[in-house]
C-alpha cells in the first residue's frame, strides 16, 4: 500500500507514526487478550466503548452505530491518545493492536514522549468504509497535532482530512488491529 506523508510533522501521533504501523503479528500471551466472543453485524446499534477519557467523535457514527469493527476502531483511537498524553502504553492498546503495532506506536512515540509533547484529548473521524477485515476511516488532523509542555502547538497543523486504513482480524473483543496506515486524504470540508 502506498503510504503519503504528511504534510505537517506536527500530527506526529497518529500519522507519522501510523504509517509504518503494520504487522502480523499476534497478541502475545502475557499481553491482556480478553476472551473471544462472537460479534455479528446487524441493524441495532453497538454499544459503544467507553473511550478511556478521550473524546473520540466520529462525525458520521449514526450511518456506522451496528458495526462493532467501528466501535473498536474508535477505542484503538482512544487508546492511541491515552499512549501518547500518559508516555506509557495503554492496557486498551494491547486490546485493540497486534504486538507488531502496540511497538511500532512505543517506538515513534518515545522522541515524543521524551520532549513532554501530548495531544489533544479530542479526535476527530470519519467512517469512509468498514469491511470484515478493514475499517477506513478519516482523521481531522489538528485534532491530533502535538502540543509541547506549554500547551502551544509544536507547529502549524495541516488542515485535512488524512486518510487512515486499519487491518484488523478477529471478531467481538478479540478483534485486533494489524495495521494502522495512513494512505493519503479524505475529501471533505473541516468539521
């Protein structure tokens, strides 16, 4: 898959790092795997994550309510913000990711980690599509640009809408993601 930069290295979190965050790997024993359960798509609507203190909306949810893949998509997002503000990995990461990126995500994020930078408690999405093993999905990038210890952006932040593909495996709790890319951008106007 091609992966595009970005245009701004201030949405270092959730682009920079998120285009090399692949992998195949499995959850590893000692990591926090919950029980697999059966999750099957239908018209009522899933119950929602609680997302760990992170205000993940996504903009057009009501279309994508009965799609569990999408409720854990928006945790996996959460858990990415939770990593990042607390410098440590979060438990719901290791939920939501393959080894693979739970480590690709601790690597970028240490240089970041080490300067005090955090991001915002608030992300904004949108659901471009969802299959059984993908869910494509639009990120507003100032809503994850880095902010340094005296809460100023560290740079101006891209005004788009970048494009963020996840592969994931598994169904229910035991679903996980295997990748987390960013593949250029969404069109749309700023929410």
């Amino acid at each position: 898959m091609r992966h595009r930069a970005p245009r701004v290295a201030a949405v270092v979190a959730l682009v920079v790092l998120a285009a090399g965050c692949g992998g195949d790997d499995e959850p590893s024993a000692d990591a926090a795997t919950p029980s697999p359960s059966a999750t099957t798509p239908t018209s009522a609507p899933v119950a929602q994550p609680d997302t760990l203190g992170v205000d993940v909306r996504v903009t057009n949810l009501d279309a994508h309510a009965a799609d569990p893949a999408v409720a854990r998509w928006r945790l996996l997002n959460a858990a990415i913000v939770r990593t990042t503000n607390d410098r440590t990995v979060a438990p719901a990461l290791r939920q939501v990711a393959t080894d693979a990126v739970v480590r690709d995500f601790a690597k970028r994020l240490a240089p970041g980690w080490k300067d005090g930078w955090t991001v915002p408690s608030s992300v904004i999405l949108r659901i471009e599509d969802s299959r059984p093993d993908r869910v494509v999905g639009c990120l507003w990038s100032p809503s994850q640009a880095y902010r340094g210890k005296d809460g100023k952006p560290v740079s101006t932040p891209d005004q788009s809408w970048l494009r963020i593909v996840s592969t994931y495996s598994g169904s229910g709790d035991a679903l996980r993601f295997g990748s987390f890319e960013v593949d250029g951008t969404c069109a749309g106007e700023a929410p």
